[in-house]
C-alpha cells in the first residue's frame, strides 16, 4: 500500500508498588530473568482485551506467586525511553498482599527491602516510580504529570 503511513504505536504495561501485610517501608521486587537484567518492580505488558488493572493483578501473581489486592492507582509513566526495547506507557498501581512471595514467569527471585537496601540498580525507570512512591508515602503527594 503506498502513501499510508505505518502507525507505531507505544504498548501499554503495568508496574506494582507491593506493599507486604506486617512490613512496613518495605516493596516487593524482582530479579528479572530477561533483558534487561537487574532488578525491577514486578509487572509487565497488557493482553489485548485485558482491562489494566487486571493484568497489574495477574503480572503480579505470575511473577511473585502472589494475588495482590489493588488499593489505587499512583500514576503513568509515559517516557518514551523509560524502556530500551521499545516505547511503553506504564499505569502504575500500589497494591497489598501478604505471605513470602516467590520468582515465577520471567522473575528469577523475589525480594523484599525497602527501597533503599536493594543489592542492585533497578532497570528501566523504576527507580523513578519508586522515589515517587517514597515522597507520596512520606509526603502524601502524587508526582506531577511529567513531559
């Protein structure tokens, strides 16, 4: 076909703010398994006919073995290179659960630290999200819309 343009769109993807019953100033998080490695927070790309807050629910479940109850939604990241292999747009939630949770899908472990005590950068713009995540907890302000 000539003269139409070749739309590329971003893909739409999740991220969890994991908060674990009975350990506060502590978030779940994940060694991935794939590129690109290091430490992220648990969550992924939305299915095709998936409302976004359930695939926060099931990428959590698949990468930590555990079912996470949403308690809001903190905000979108939107910059097109906050992923190196191609433009996404992140609806990142906070969500809570309880029990250990356990590597699963294309996490190679689970931990859980505050943010601070992890053994290893976080990929992507998490760590971003996650400074966000601290200032809105201590503070009670949500990050601004970004451009």
């Amino acid at each position: 076909m000539t003269g139409k343009k070749e739309y590329r769109n971003p893909k739409p993807t999740v991220d969890m703010l994991i908060e674990l019953a009975g350990q506060p100033g502590t978030l779940v998080f994940i060694e991935r398994a794939n590129e690109p490695h290091g430490f992220a927070l648990p969550g992924g790309f939305v299915d095709e006919g998936e409302w976004v807050a359930d695939a926060a629910v099931r990428e959590a479940r698949e990468e930590t073995q555990l079912d996470v109850e949403l308690l809001e939604l903190f905000h979108v990241y939107s910059n097109p290179l906050r992923d190196p292999r191609t433009h996404t747009i992140s609806t990142v939630f906070i969500g809570r659960s309880s029990g250990t949770p356990k590597g699963g899908d294309d996490a190679k472990r689970c931990l859980v630290c505050k943010p601070d005590e992890l053994p290893g950068p976080l990929v992507f713009d998490h760590a971003t999200i996650v400074s966000d995540y601290v200032t809105y907890r201590r503070s009670g302000k949500r990050p601004p819309p970004r451009r």
